[in-house]
C-alpha cells in the first residue's frame, strides 16, 4: 500500500488522540533510525502501524492472535500486550508488509524480547519518549537517547516494569527477558 493510503487507513481505525501519538511515535523512530543507523524508511512504516489494533475490540484481537497461532501464550497475560501480536499480523494479512523486521518492530514493541535488533530497539523507544509521552522519568530517558541507545532502553524497561509492579500487574515474560539481555550485553 502506498504510504499515504497507509496513513489514513490505519489514522480512521482510531481516536484522533491516538493518531497523535502515533504521528510522535513516526517523527521519533526518523529521529533513532537515523541517529543510530537504522532505516528510516522501516523505522517510519513500523511507526505508522504499531498501534493499528489498539482500539480493536477484544474479540477481534483474540482472534487475529488464535489464528496466526504463534504467541497465544499472550492470552494468558494483560490485554494491554495484545494489540503489538494482532498489529503485526494485520500488517501482513491487511496491509500488505512483507519485511520480516518490519513485522517484527511491531510485534515486539510493546514487550520487547531477547536479542532485539536495532529497528526493534529504535521503535520501543520512540513509542516511549515520542513528544506527546508525559511521565516521570521521561526527560532523562530522552536525554539518554540523544547518544545511548542501549542506556536509553534499559532506562526505559527499568520504568515500564516499575511502572507494572506498582499496579500490582503481572510482567509478561518477554518483558523480563528484554531488560536482563540488554543488562548483560556489552558488559
Ligand atoms: O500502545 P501504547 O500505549 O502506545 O504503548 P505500549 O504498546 O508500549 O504499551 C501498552 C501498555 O502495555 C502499557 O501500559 C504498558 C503495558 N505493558 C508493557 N509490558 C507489559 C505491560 N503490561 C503487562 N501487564 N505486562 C507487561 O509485561
Ligand atoms: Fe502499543
Ligand atoms: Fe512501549
Ligand atoms: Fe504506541
């Protein structure tokens, strides 16, 4: 699909608040991309999908991640997960991304996993500290990003499993995997 097609099929699938962030979210994975050598052009088609299914009904997302039959242990964990699963199959069912790392920045950028490549790590981060995110911490989060990507992520995991242990929510697996294999690479 081309990519203003693209921009407005995923735009009308949400709320216009949610667009915004998702327009944050294209600007700062430019941002990354380039800063840290990554594609922009990737880095901007991940953004503009990452959260097409985050307003789909339950349902629908439950379905999406029982047919495509690959992390259905996620059913098992907050709906909050679901969205990055169901978004990456749409993405390839619906509109047509067939680049695997693609895919893959969409899938993992909520929960992030082990080994994470750096189209990955540029979209998690840009979906944490993209303009319109407003939290504590977040300041020094983009500061680490302006040269640490590694520094900037750990920070960021740090904050989301704080964030989840204070609610008293349950840490998806692939969320604690993230965190401890970025503490141990590169010393
Ligand atoms: O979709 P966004 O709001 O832009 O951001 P997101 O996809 O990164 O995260 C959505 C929510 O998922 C956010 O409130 C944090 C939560 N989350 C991330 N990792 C985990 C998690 N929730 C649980 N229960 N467990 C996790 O491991
Ligand atoms: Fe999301
Ligand atoms: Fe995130
Ligand atoms: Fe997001």
């Amino acid at each position: 699909m081309e990519r203003k097609a693209l921009i407005e099929a995923v735009r009308t699938q949400m709320p216009e608040r949610r667009w915004q962030h998702t327009e944050g979210v294209m600007q700062t994975s430019i941002v990354l991309a380039r800063r840290f050598g990554a594609e922009p052009e990737r880095a901007e088609l991940a953004a503009i999908l990452h959260d097409v299914a985050k307003f789909w009904p339950v349902e629908r997302m439950r379905e999406a991640i029982v047919e495509e039959n690959r992390y259905t242990d996620v059913l098992a964990y907050d709906k909050e997960l679901w969205h990055a699963h169901a978004g990456a199959y749409a993405a390839g069912r619906d509109y047509d991304v067939r680049d695997p790392e693609v895919l893959d920045a969409i899938r993992y950028h909520t929960s992030g996993r082990e080994r994470m490549s750096l189209l990955e790590r540029v979209v998690w981060l840009a979906d944490l500290i993209e303009p319109g995110r407003n939290f504590p911490g977040v300041e020094q989060i983009r500061t680490l990003a302006e040269h640490d990507l590694r520094g900037a992520l750990i920070e960021g995991f740090d904050t989301t499993i704080a964030y989840l242990l204070a609610k008293k929510k349950r840490i998806y697996p692939l969320t604690v995997l993230a965190r401890n294999d970025l503490m141990t690479e590169g010393g």
